[in-house]
C-alpha cells in the first residue's frame, strides 16, 4: 500500500468555506490547539424540522468589520471548549467544507466571537490531522503552491573563460 504525500502548509493559509458563503478567510494553522474555530457573531440558535442550526454572521477580513456574511448551518454538536486563557465555554460545532491547496474536505469548526483574536479563523491540529504537514517558518504556501512545469532548457552561447 503506497503512503500519501501530504502537503506542506504554512503556519498561516489563505482558505475558503464554500458552503457558508466564504470565498477567503485568512487562518492561523495552530497544532496547538485540538479544535478548529471560526469567528462568528450575532449567534442565535433555532430548531427547524426536528433539527436544530445556528444563524450567525461572520465578518471574513481580518481587523475589518466592512464586509459581512450571513450564514446558516445545522449544528452537529455543542462542546465545551476551554479558550487559551483557561476560561470554559459551550459553543455550537458545525461541520462545513473547507478548500485549501487544491483539496476539499469536511471539517467541524467551533463559533466564537474572535473579535478580539489576530486570525479570524484557527485550524487546529485534528482539522489537517493525516492531510497536511505545518512548516512553522514559513506563511501562506498554498498561494505559491502550482503544478510542476517542465523545465525548459535554454541554450546560450558559452562564456569565455577567462586565463
């Protein structure tokens, strides 16, 4: 059985939510954290045929609050997340897809005001878990990351030497 290739992503990555409208959102890669979040606000929960979902807005770009998108997802859980300054909290989890580097799949994603926070989007470990490797020293990989071309071999005139 032949092993994947992973992947090499940067500590920070451009990448996209397509089912909840986002066609860009800057994210911090952080295998320090377990859980993936995502910056939401004007949460408000409702149950619709038996199911319930989350109705929430999310403003994409970092320190702006000029655009805003409305989304809607059904909710697959609520966990209790403990933030970096050690204070617990119940969020709602949805499980959405995410596009990075030419690869798509499903991922759940806690929502949280990250107002506060520098990246309006964490990804953590278990979200790129046996998908991708972090290059700690490097940041948006996947903008440079294009097919191999073939190497075209230019024949020039020699350089004379000098004696």
């Amino acid at each position: 059985m032949k092993k994947k290739e992973l992947k090499v992503i940067g500590w920070r990555e451009w990448l996209s939510l397509p089912e909840i409208g986002v066609d860009s959102i800057k994210a911090k890669i952080d295998t320090g954290a377990r859980t993936s979040s995502l910056h939401a606000f004007d949460m408000k929960t409702f149950r619709k045929r038996g199911k319930d979902y989350v109705e929430f807005k999310i403003h994409p770009q970092q320190r702006s609050s000029r655009e805003t998108i409305h989304a809607v997802a059904p909710i697959h859980e609520f966990r209790k997340i403990k933030s970096s300054n050690g204070q617990s909290e119940l969020r709602p989890v949805i499980l959405t897809t995410i596009e990075l580097m030419d690869e798509s799949w499903e991922m759940e994603l806690t929502l949280a005001n990250r107002d506060e926070m520098g990246f309006r989007m964490l990804v953590g470990r278990e979200g790129i878990r046996k998908r991708m490797l972090v290059d700690s020293g490097n940041s948006y990989l996947s903008l440079t990351h294009k097919p191999k071309k073939k190497h075209i071999i230019k024949k020039t005139k020699p350089v004379p030497r000098k004696k």
